[in-house]
C-alpha cells in the first residue's frame, strides 16, 4: 500500500504542525483493515482529527489498486466538511507523496437534487395535488403576500436550476437560492414517484443520474447514513459497487438506519393520494378510495398511543381495507403508458398500499405503534424491530467496513455497538489474528488529546433526590442556579425534557437576573445557538438537539449540566419492544437496551465540554442514580476520563476559579 503514514503526515503538516496523537494509530487500524478484510470498530476521541485519520489510509489504498472506497457519514455538516476542507487536503497530500490524485464525489439521496420534469412542467404556485381537503382549507387561508413569496422562492429555484443544466451542474439543494421547504417540494421529486431515466422526457439531463454517474467514476466516494440504509434495502441498487465502506459518526448509524427503514401512514396521505388519481378510477372506486382515510381516521381514533400487537384491533383491521382497496386502485391504473402524471399518481398509491400491508401483517420483526401531534394528528408508524441482520447481511457481508466514532465503547466494552449492528461476540478477533470469517471484527481505542483528568471535572450531585415524574425539585433546581452562579453563565443545560428545561431556565431567570438564559423554543434553535457561542456570559438550555450536534470550544462552554440519566421514554414504543425482544431472548433488556441507549448519550453530552486543549471545566449530573444504582458503573466507564466528585462545593469552587473568582 502507498505509505499511508507520509501521506497523513503532509496532509496535517499545513494544518496541525504534526499528527495529532491517536491520529497516526488510528491510520495504522484503518490501514490493516482494508488490507486484512477484518471489520473495524475505531474509537477515536474528540479531538483525534478522525476525518484524516481514515481518509489518508483510504486514498492510499485507492492509489494502490485503482479500487473504489465509500465514506458515510450521518450529518450533512460533517459531508460538507469532507468535501469543502478534509477531501481536498488529503488529495493534495496524496498528490503530493505519490504523483496521482484520485477522484472523490458526494452522493446524496434523489430528493436533494433538483428533478427537471417536476421543474418544467408544474405549476408556480403550490400544486394542488399535494394536498388533501384539509390542506386546502388551510391553503385558502393564506395571504397574497404568502402565496407571492412561495412564487417567487420556486421562479428563483427553476432559474436556477437552468442554470445547472446548462452548465452541467448537479442541481444540488445546498447550492440552491435560499427557500422554503414547501417551495422545494415543487422542483424535487420523491423516490417513488420517479419516471425512470428510460421514461422520463429528462432522462438525458437528469441531475441524479449524473450524481450517480460522477460517483462511479470516482475512487472515493462520500454519502450518507440514510443512502446507506436505501443500498441495504433495496439490494446494493443505491451506491456505486466499492471495495470498503467507512461509516463515520457510526454512534448514529442504527437510528439512522431505523429512521430510513420506518414507514408513516396518515389520513391525510390517503386522501392526497386518492385525489390524485380519481381523474383515472371509476366512480365506485375513487369514492371507495378517498373513504378509507376516514375508515383510518377512526380506527386511529379508537387506538391507544402505543405499540398494537393484537392482529384484532382497530388499526391492523382498517389497515388492510386500505390496502385491498389500493390494491383493485393499482390494478385499476393498470401500467400508464407516457402520462407521467398518472405514473407518478400509481406510484403514490403503490406506496399507500406497501405501508398499509406491513401494518395489517403485524410482522414479528417489526413494531407497529401510533402516535399524536399537533401538526399531524394522529399517525401510524411501522419500524423494524432491530436492523442488525439488514446491516449484517447487506453492508457487513459485502465489503470490508469501518465504524468510527469518538463513542463506540460503552460501559467499557465495544460489544454493545458491535451487537447492535449485527456483528456477534464470536466473530471478534485479536489485534493480530487473521479473520476467520466474512463478519470477523475487532475493536480499537486510540485514544484522545485531551486530558480529561486534568482538563475536567464530573460532578454526580448524589445528595439530591431522585429525579421524578412531576417536574423538578426544588433542590434540584437551586442546585442548577447555583452552579450557573458559580461559572458565571457560560452554561450548556442538557435536559431530558421541554418542561425541565423551561423550569430550570424560569427559575434561573428569577435567581439570576444578571444572567442571559436562552431556552430551546425561544427563537429557531440555530439562532439560540449563535447567540449562545457569540456571547461568553450566555447559558443555553435545551432537550435532545443539543445533545450531540453543538461544539462550542472555549469559554463559552465551561459547565455542562445533565439534570437526569437519559433512559428511554417509557412510553417509547419502538425501545420497549426492543428490550423485550432482548429480555424474551435471555439478555438483560434494560442493560442491552435502556442502559446503553443512555450510555451513548450521557457520553455524548459529556463531551460538549471538552473540544479544544485549553478547555476546562465540570459537568454536573444532577441525577445521584449514576452514583448510587448499581448501572451507574456502566454508564460512568461510557464517559470521558474526568476527575469524579460529589462534593457540591468542589464542583461550586472550582468554577470560580476558572473565572478568578477565588
């Protein structure tokens, strides 16, 4: 292989200076596995420079065999980056060290590309066909001025986008003018409902195909963890064939891989669809079709707000009139010949009627529940039990596969992750043994740069009560206010809750009325989020959306409060049933399920802290289970290695020092 070593050590020169430590062994690990065929879970702490850690043995390797490797990541921030900082400086590294410069391309899923045929032939406004009866009332109620922006956002994309067609873009969304949601609706398709290159009057242009078309042309490829999920599940049809695959962010991949794999079936979407194609159903049958959103309306109603098991409950009932009746809609539509509206429109049904069939069957590998909102109503939701035979059979056994991710040893063992995406305790093998199988794993900590022992503090406040039910305590709430005092602002509030986060902020507001305390709901949560990092006094607080996505090095960030052990709702349908499945197995279902769920995030809250070298300061888990239940020593060996107290007042005083209080 290419030296893999000098090609990292050229592309961190001009950025770091050198290798930052575990770099260099995390592209040693990298680098055997691609060369070994053995799976790979790599831990590598925040800080390691982890994008370059995998990129430089991966090019090397693509300048070796002239083979293709395919990176996948779970955020578009983390792909814009590879693809505006970390790709360029690695390929001009290789360039550098071997006189060649592979070829590297982004893939995204179809919906984020612009689709010429819906570009050119809709309507300027909102088309009327993507929406039901409801949506048109609300629809009429909109201003003029409402209407004539929407108008304008979809005249800018289609300018635009012809644009990118005459130059030979790609017609990607995040290069698009700025616009709304709705408005992109107008100039996209849905996977579903796509004419296929051979049918659309486009096919020649079409922006996805020629993302597609640049990917097999290039020897690293960058994607997504929800593509990933579409090539798994639709046999390999989504990603251009490749000798090894790197996942990174890899802590997410079986929630992505979950969120990819669950269908949703409202009335609303019944009635958007049988409206659609009443132009091409007889009488009896169109009103037949648009019937069944209230026969599933009702059956909604009369279910409870939980998983439905028994195949004589309202909902599997009315889910499968559904599909009988989609089922006469599709053969009624027959195979439309150059309509691409009227293949569109079956598609649509098609797709009502896949979702209503997995629901009637209450299949035992899948999870059937409803819910309620506000903006929806009530829904019905189909998910996969567990995803790790699909990830086992169609991403492990068909390439060499990376998992990296700063949390991917929880309750110190690498198990649980590897477990969860379908690699079993007996395939694992030594650092220095040949695989023995196709599935063979091994797992690899390289460390951090950081010295959390010395850089940080973990507090366990286990002279509070208990966390309950019916809001926070008193204590617990001067305990916040106290601590917020003592750093001065500069506070990162992570809270199981919208209600425990509005608490503590109104009580703090009232405590500490010197202090800025922004709460999630106040404004869009990237605006709270500047001004958090903007200015160094302010406190954020705030639920599940800050847990993992916020960097914020420096002191901005110098206390991080946990109010309570982040197990999964117990009215979450979908982990319920998980840890019975695991109980039912003989595995302890809380400690497979609900204690490494809460494992990987207290680890990744905990790790807001720490981002930089010259960051200090204490995260406080309010939450004296972490001390006192006898999983607290599994859920502590998950997080950073900090200095550990729960002494209120060495937590309190240590603060200060940090602002030269004391």
């Amino acid at each position: 292989m290419a030296d893999h070593s000098r090609i990292l050590a050229e592309a961190v020169g001009g950025i770091h200076g050198q290798a930052r430590p575990g770099q260099q062994a995390m592209a040693d690990a990298v680098a055997q596995s691609l060369t070994n065929g053995v799976h790979l879970l790599v831990q590598a702490g925040t800080g390691t420079g982890k994008s370059l850690g995998y990129l430089a043995p991966a090019l090397a390797r693509c300048v070796d065999d002239n083979g293709r490797i395919v990176v996948a990541t779970a955020t578009l921030a983390l792909q814009a980056q590879l693809a505006g900082k970390d790709i360029p400086t690695a390929l001009d590294a290789v360039e550098r060290v071997t006189g060649k410069r592979p070829k590297a391309a982004i893939l995204k899923g179809r919906t984020n590309y612009a689709c010429l045929h819906r570009a050119r032939s809709g309507d300027t406004a909102e088309q009327g066909s993507l929406l039901g009866s409801s949506a048109v009332v609300e629809a009429a109620k909109r201003t003029t001025d409402d209407v004539s922006k929407l108008g304008a956002e979809v005249l800018a994309l289609r300018e635009w986008i012809e644009e990118e067609a005459s130059s030979g873009g790609l017609a990607d969304r995040d290069d698009a003018p700025s616009h709304t949601a709705r408005a992109w609706a107008q100039v996209s398709i849905p996977t579903r409902e796509c004419l296929g290159v051979a049918n659309c009057p486009f096919g020649a242009e079409c922006f996805v195909e020629a993302s597609r078309e640049k990917a097999r042309d290039a020897q690293l490829v960058v994607t997504n963890h929800a593509l990933l999920a579409i090539n798994a599940m639709h046999g390999g049809t989504a990603l251009p064939e490749h000798d090894a695959l790197i996942i990174d962010e890899a802590h997410e991949l079986v929630s992505r891989i979950t969120t990819a794999a669950t269908d949703e079936l409202t009335p609303g979407g019944i009635e958007r669809t049988a409206r659609r194609v009443l132009t091409w159903l007889d009488d009896d049958l169109g009103t037949d079709f648009l019937d069944q959103a209230d026969v599933f309306r009702q059956a909604l109603a009369e279910s409870e707000l939980t998983r439905i098991t028994a195949a004589s409950a309202p909902l599997p009932y009315a889910a499968a009139q559904v599909r009988d009746v989609a089922r006469k809609v599709i053969s009624a539509l027959g195979k439309p010949a150059d309509d691409a509206e009227r293949t569109q429109a079956a598609s649509a049904v098609k797709e009502v009627f896949d979702v209503a069939e997995r629901i009637a069957k209450l299949a035992e590998a899948d999870v059937v529940w409803v819910t309620e909102s506000e903006v929806l109503g009530r829904a019905a939701y189909v998910a996969p039990l567990n995803v790790a035979g699909l990830l086992r059979n169609q991403v492990f056994a068909e390439a060499p596969t990376i998992l990296t991710s700063a949390t991917l040893e929880l309750g110190g063992s690498f198990e649980a992750t590897a477990s969860a995406v379908g690699l079993g305790l007996a395939d694992r093998i030594g650092a220095d043994d040949e695989a023995s199988d196709e599935f063979a794993w091994r797992g690899a900590d390289v460390g951090s740069p950081f010295d959390y022992r010395r850089q940080g503090i973990l507090y366990v406040a286990r002279r509070l009560p208990p966390p309950g039910r019916d809001g926070m305590n008193e204590q617990t709430l001067a305990e916040i206010a106290q601590l917020v005092w003592a750093a001065e602002g500069r506070t990162l509030g992570l809270f199981a809750s919208r209600r425990a986060a509005e608490q503590a902020a109104e009580y703090c507001r009232r405590e500490l009325p010197d202090l800025e305390i922004l709460c999630q709901g106040d404004a869009q949560l990237s605006e709270l989020t500047r001004a958090f990092t903007a200015e160094a006094g302010t406190s954020l607080f705030g639920t599940m959306s800050l847990w993992q996505g916020v960097d914020v090095p420096g002191d901005t960030c110098q206390l991080v409060i946990i109010d309570k052990i982040p197990f999964p709702r117990p009215d979450d349908p979908l982990m319920q049933a998980r840890k019975k499945a695991a109980d039912d197995e003989g595995r302890n279902g809380f400690m497979s399920v609900a204690a490494t769920h809460a494992a990987l995030l207290l680890a990744q809250g905990s790790g807001r802290l720490i981002r930089r070298m010259e960051d200090r300061g204490v995260v406080a888990v309010l939450d004296p289970r972490l001390e006192t239940a006898r999983y607290g020593s599994f859920l502590k060996s998950s997080l950073p290695g900090f200095w550990t107290t729960t002494d209120g007042d060495v937590a309190v005083q240590a603060l200060r020092r940090l602002r030269g209080a004391d």
